[in-house]
C-alpha cells in the first residue's frame, strides 16, 4: 500500500471504527501547517460539537512503512482518536473570544526562526537571535498530554489587542502558570532513570544544566523569561553557554575553559541529527551569556566581541607602555642642574 492508498482508505474507514466505539463523528482531510512541522491530517469532530482532534496522517503511515499491517494500524489510530475525544476539554466558544478570560492561560515558546519563516509571517512573535520567541494559549494539561492554541495575528486582531500587550501579559503570565526550572544534569538523570544511579553533584561542581518546565513540553521558552539569564547567571556562578537541546529544554554549560564553543556546537549537530526528531529540533546553534555585560548572543558573536575588546585592551597597554618609555626616554636626556636655588626669605614684608 502506498502513500495516497493509505489517506483514501484510512480516511474512508475511520469514521466506520468511530462508529464502532459508539462516536458519530465528522471527518475532514485537511494539511496543517504548525510551527516547526506540516502534515496531511484528518480532522475529526463530533456531531454536534465545535472541538475535534486531528490525526497525523505522516505519522500513522511510518507503521506501515515498517511493517505492520493496515487493519492494527487503522485499530490502534482509531483507540487514540476516541481516547482523545473524550478526553478533550470543554471549550466555552465565547470565553475562547474573551482576551480577559484567556489571556490567564498565555505562555512563551521559541522556535526556530529560519525553519518556521513562513508561519511566523501570520504569527505574532519577537527575535531572539536566530530564534523566534511565539505565544501559546494553554487551554488543558494532563498526563496524557496538552491542548493549546497558538497565537496568531488573526486571532490578536479578534481579541483586539496589540503586539505590545500580548508580549507584556504573556511575560507576567507565563512565569507563573510554567515555571522555570534550572537543575544539574545529574540530578535530572537521576529523576529519568528512578534511581540514584549518578552521584549527586553540589551546584558548585555541576558542569551542565538543564532548563525546562515543570511538565518538560516546550520548556526551552524559559530563555525569554524576564530575568532568567541573569538568575541563571547567580546560579552556575557566571558566564555560561547555552545549548539548544529542544524545543522543550536547553542545557546550560559553565564558560569556564573547559569546552569550547565549536566543541558544543559539534555536539549539539550530533545530537539533533541523531536523537531529536526533526519537529522538536530548536537550531544547531551554540549561544553564550555575558554576565558582566548581561547579553545573550550567539557564541560565535560573543567571540568575536571578546576579541574585539582584548585586542583594544592590548592596544591601550601597548600606548601606555608607550608613554611610559617615553617619559623614562625624557628623564634621561634632561640637562642635570646642579645650582642650588635661591630662596628669598621675608620677615615684616622686608627682603632678607
């Protein structure tokens, strides 16, 4: 079975395997454009309602390709869609309009800026280097999973909001509803793994950090908090590099000598093209936090101002050891003069 045999029989069966498992349902093929991912999909909505789901037509068609057969796919695909359908938050519509209501649910992600380039023309959002920072709305989270709303320039306008106010409510709101977390990376190992199978390190011996969310899905937004480089600074106890591991955390590594920026950024390519799927990549970029200056750049930007400002330190010493030698050069030359002065002394306004 190829490709477009697969849409025409999953999407022609789905609504009976709905049906199966007591849901009348509506069906529509559709292709979504998302940040950092697009994909053939069917959305399915109940009759009667105006909150459906969408199912990734892209991602359901792999398990064919690796061979499991149409029936078990369609079943499994099938499990999921009512699971999340009855399971899926009830939306009030006229709240989903009201900006007061909802802007108590706005969050901050990044996302790549070249890879999302054309989404972010509809999008409202901020540069942050080669990254783009987006708003989200927030409307239900679970173990299973989250349902969200990204903010678009057409739903702005329908809240009737600027730019600005979205950016400000979202920085007020975001640190509070998901909030930063900065932990040793053994430390978080260790919470993976259920064990303390790596030995706890002081924050003093912590090399690497990571950076996230309480919930770890979309975490790495927490670099566009206000105050967290500068709290991630008094942290790591100064400068630091800050590595993009995904979209959902970044890893936080002391600038102390011990690695250079090529070495990381050739760490972070490995990485992304090895374990991070191709949706939840951020960039293959390394960047640096200046605590004394307080700025975030990209490494290689930081470098070179470093050299910039090294190289003026240089010329500067190299003028003053300039001028010295040519004080000392006068010293010597100068006539020696060997009169003893003459002194005038006054007693009552009279000459002595």
């Amino acid at each position: 079975m190829d490709y477009e045999q697969f849409k025409e029989s999953f999407e022609r069966d789905i609504k009976g395997l709905m049906e199966d498992r007591g849901l009348n349902v509506k069906i529509n093929s559709t292709h979504m454009e998302k940040l950092n991912e697009s994909y053939d999909a069917i959305s399915i909505t109940p009759e009667g309602s105006q909150i459906g789901v969408n199912a990734n037509l892209n991602h359901i068609f792999k398990a064919i390709e690796r061979g499991v057969n149409y029936e078990e796919v369609a079943a499994k695909a099938a499990d999921s869609i009512a699971a999340n359908l009855q399971n899926t938050p009830d939306i009030n519509i006229d709240n989903l309009m009201n900006y007061d209501h909802m802007k108590s649910k706005l969050t901050m992600e990044v996302v790549s800026a070249e890879r999302n380039a054309d989404m972010l023309r509809n999008v409202p959002h901020e540069q942050m280097e080669d990254m783009a920072v987006v708003y989200r709305l927030v409307l239900s989270e679970s173990t299973d999973g989250r349902s969200s709303i990204l903010v678009t320039n057409n739903l702005m306008n329908q809240f009737g909001i600027t730019h600005d106010q979205l950016r400000e409510d979202a920085m007020k709101n975001a640190p509070e509803i998901r909030p930063s977390e900065i932990k040793g990376m053994c430390e978080v190992m260790n919470e993976l793994m259920g064990h303390d199978l790596m030995p706890e390190l002081s924050p003093q011996d912590e090399q690497m950090f990571v950076a996230s969310v309480p919930d770890k899905v979309h975490g790495a937004g927490v670099i566009a908090y206000p105050n967290f480089f500068e709290e991630a600074a008094e942290k790591l106890g100064g400068d630091y590099y800050v590595l993009p591991s995904s979209i959902h955390e970044v890893l936080l590594v002391r600038d102390n000598g011990q690695m250079t920026s090529k070495e990381l950024e050739a760490m972070v390519r490995d990485v992304n093209a090895t374990q991070v799927a191709p949706e939840e990549q951020l960039t293959d970029h390394v960047y640096h936090y200046d605590s004394k200056d307080h700025v975030f750049e990209m490494a290689d930007k930081f470098e070179e101002r470093k050299a910039e400002r090294e190289e003026l330190s240089s010329e500067k010493a190299s003028v003053l050891d300039d001028l010295k030698a040519k004080k000392e050069e006068i010293a010597k030359s100068a006539p020696e003069n060997h009169e003893k002065p003459v002194v005038n002394k006054s007693k009552g306004g009279e000459a002595l």
